[in-house]
C-alpha cells in the first residue's frame, strides 16, 4: 500500500504537471484552494472582514490566508513564502525563426537553468496569451519542441568538454517548413481557442513535457521538472488547506513570481504585493498603523526554497561537515552573510516544529570556496522587519530540466509547514 509520503509525491507531480508556467501555478493554486473552500477576491473588489480562506492572484503570483476566528488587529501572521517560477527559456518578439528548412523558437534564457539538461528531451510551451481588449487566457501545449544536440561524429571532443553558445545553440526546433509561412504563435492562439490577430502580448515560457516518475531501488527517488520551486508551493498549499481556521495566527502562503530574475517585479517579493495584502487584512481587522507593527513583530516568515543534497560525485564542492542527503529531512538552510536569513531564533522555531512534526531536518551551509545563492527570505525580512528563517527540500541537479529529490522530504515539508501555520 502507498505511504502518505508517496501518496504526497504523486499528488506533487501531478501539481509540477499542471504548472508549466508561473501563471499556471498561480491558477492551479487558486483551484485547489477553492476546491478546498477558500474564496478567490479581485484586488479591485472590496474585501470581506469575515473570518475564513481567501486567495488573490497578481500575475504568476498567489498569496493565501486563513483569518481564524477571534482574530483582531494585534493577531500575528505565519507566512510561508516560496516562488512559482522556474530557470528556463521565454520566447522572444517574433517567435517563429528558422533555416534550412527548419521551423525554430526565438527564445531567451530565463534565470539560470543547466543548459545541457534542456537538450535532447521533448519540451511545452506554456504561459499567458492578453488580448488587444485586455482578456487574459492561459495555454500550454503537449510535446512540441527540442533543443537537438550535434552528433558525436561531427564534434569527437564533445566529451571533453561541452560549450554552448546562449544565442547560436539554443534554438529549439518545433517543425519543419519556412519559417515565412509558419506562425508559432498562431499556433499558440489555437490551442488557446482565441484569434491569433487579436493577441496583443503573450508571456510564454518553455517546460519539460516529461511526468514526473517515482524510481529507485525501493521507490525512494522523485524526479520532476520545477522542484525548485513548485515542491516549496505545493507543500505550502497542502499544509494551508489542511490547517484552515486551526490555531490563533493568520495562516498565509506567499507564492512569488521571478524570483530566478531577481524578484524585482509587481508581482516579486521585492515588490509590493505581500505587502498590500497584509495591509488589506489589517484594515480588514482594524488595525491601526502601530496595530500592525505590533503583529509583525510577532509574526515568522517561513522562506521555502530548494537547497542542495551533497553530490556523491563532487562531495568537495560541499561543506565538509554538512553533507545533506534525500530523504534525511527538510533543510535549515544558513549562510554567515544572509544570503540566507536563518538566524538562531530562527534556527530554533525550525527545530522545535520539525520536533513537533516528528520530522527530522538537516543544516545546509556552503562551502567558503563557493558562493551562496539566496532565495526570498532576506527580500521579505528587509521589506517587512518580520522574523525570518529559510528552509526547503534537498535535490540533486538543481536548475536541470529535471530535478532529483527523495520521496520523503516534500511530504515532510507539508507536515512541518503544517506545525507552523498552527501557530
């Protein structure tokens, strides 16, 4: 019989697979919530003071909360923060290029993916079509495109050493004809059963189109395109949904767009949005301006991001003290210089809810030879002054096409993000 852990997996996958985009994450999010009985607002609405679930979308952006009962303008807030987006391609202004009689998509890199994984794998295009009358429709197509690698006859040190050009090589192929009498993106206006001359813009990325699958000697391994970061959202949607109304906090799940560029946008967690938010909840309670100080000083944010499992194949590139594994338990995740925002208050909240879970947990930190990358965590803890600590799942082959992760860890996220959201 299947575990909960693995019972958790599947149901991730199948989350990955409805979210080839940003935008597409943010929506399957918004369902799942409602199926759950959260209530979708409008920022442009005026929003209920009644305590219960509410969820808003900006963008490829959700944010959830839960008002428990009695709740008041001093309540404190439990935010668990994480990103929707991930490393990978855009297509660019006139999308549909070729030579030679082959059909190509114009793309540019997104973020920082590990260009080599993209290769040699069947690809989707996904993201958001807006009509010249402002309508916005989602699309994503099945298999379409490939970046093909050359053959090994016709580049024999290939194996010593691939280099690939961001501009000349990666160039996906999507079909065969002139490009002169081929439009990608009106087949793109197909597929989302709007007039290709009534689209205005369009943000659209590339995705793995592979499933998820569940391996390994005794089913330990998932492997999945988006890991980072769709297992820190869809453990923080499990857990809010699961936990709507329970302890004396308001329960609230930030799920950012762009953070792989930055997070300097509308919809970023450099941005306003979270902010805007917990201000409407505030005005929503009562709460004066020093009302609100006062809840965010008593108030955690719990940055979910992905962190890196020691590699068996390049144990130097990790602390040689700190060797995080799949499957031992989500991260605690520290860096002296705040790339990450763990600090030892921090540090012991994390303990005590993984306690409280029955959930072991691992300490990341870098090597001093390397640098460290960040997350959201010190973004929100500079905008907000809120009481932050970073965390997430261990992988292998982080900004690959395809990510490896143990089958225990997201569910053991879920349950820890649980604890938290409890208050």
């Amino acid at each position: 019989m299947p575990t909960a852990a693995h019972l958790h997996a599947l149901d991730l996958g199948r989350f990955v697979t409805a979210s080839p985009s940003s935008f597409h994450a943010a929506a399957e999010g918004a369902r799942r919530l409602g199926d759950a009985g959260f209530r979708l607002l409008s920022e442009e609405e005026d929003w209920p003071t009644a305590p219960g679930g509410y969820a808003v979308v900006r963008d490829g952006a959700l944010i959830a909360w839960s008002v428990p009962d009695g709740a008041g303008p001093l309540t404190p807030l439990r935010i668990l923060g994480a990103h929707t987006d991930s490393p990978s391609f855009k297509l660019k202004p006139k999308p549909t290029t070729g030579r030679l009689g082959w059909l190509q998509a114009g793309v540019e890199v997104y973020g920082g993916p590990l260009l080599n994984s993209w290769l040699d794998r069947e690809l989707r295009l996904a993201g958001r079509l807006v009509m010249l009358d402002g309508a916005t429709h989602l699309v994503a197509t099945g298999p379409l495109l490939r970046f093909p690698q050359l053959a090994i006859h016709l580049d024999r040190n290939v194996n010593e050493g691939l280099a690939l050009g961001r501009q000349q090589h990666m160039n996906p192929v999507w079909g065969l004809g002139d490009p002169g009498s081929a439009d990608l993106l009106g087949l793109l206006a197909d597929a989302a059963g709007v007039d290709a001359r009534e689209v205005g813009g369009f943000d659209i990325v590339v995705a793995d189109a592979q499933e998820s699958a569940v391996f390994g000697a005794e089913g330990e391994f998932f492997a999945s395109g988006r890991l980072d970061n769709l297992s820190s959202v869809h453990a923080g949607l499990t857990a809010l949904a699961g936990s709507q109304g329970a302890g004396d906090s308001i329960a609230v799940l930030a799920a950012f767009d762009h953070e792989e560029v930055g997070s300097a946008s509308r919809s970023g967690a450099s941005g306003p949005f979270l902010e805007d938010v917990l201000a409407r909840i505030g005005d929503a309670l009562g709460a004066t301006a020093g009302d609100r100080r006062r809840a965010l000083a008593a108030s955690w944010h719990l940055s979910a991001d992905a962190g890196h499992a020691v590699h068996p194949n390049y144990a130097e590139r990790h602390d040689p003290a700190n060797h995080p594994v799949l499957n031992g338990g989500p991260l605690l995740k520290i860096n002296a210089n705040q790339r990450y925002a763990t600090d030892a208050p921090g540090a012991a909240l994390f303990a005590r809810l993984c306690a409280e879970a029955e959930v072991p947990y691992q300490e990341f930190v870098s090597n001093n030879d390397l640098p460290c990358g960040s997350t959201i965590g010190p973004l929100t803890a500079t905008r907000l002054g809120i009481r932050t600590v970073d965390v997430g799942i261990p992988l292998l082959s982080m900004h690959s096409a395809r990510e490896l992760a143990g089958v225990q860890d997201p569910w053991r996220l879920a349950k820890v993000a649980e604890r938290f959201f409890a208050g």
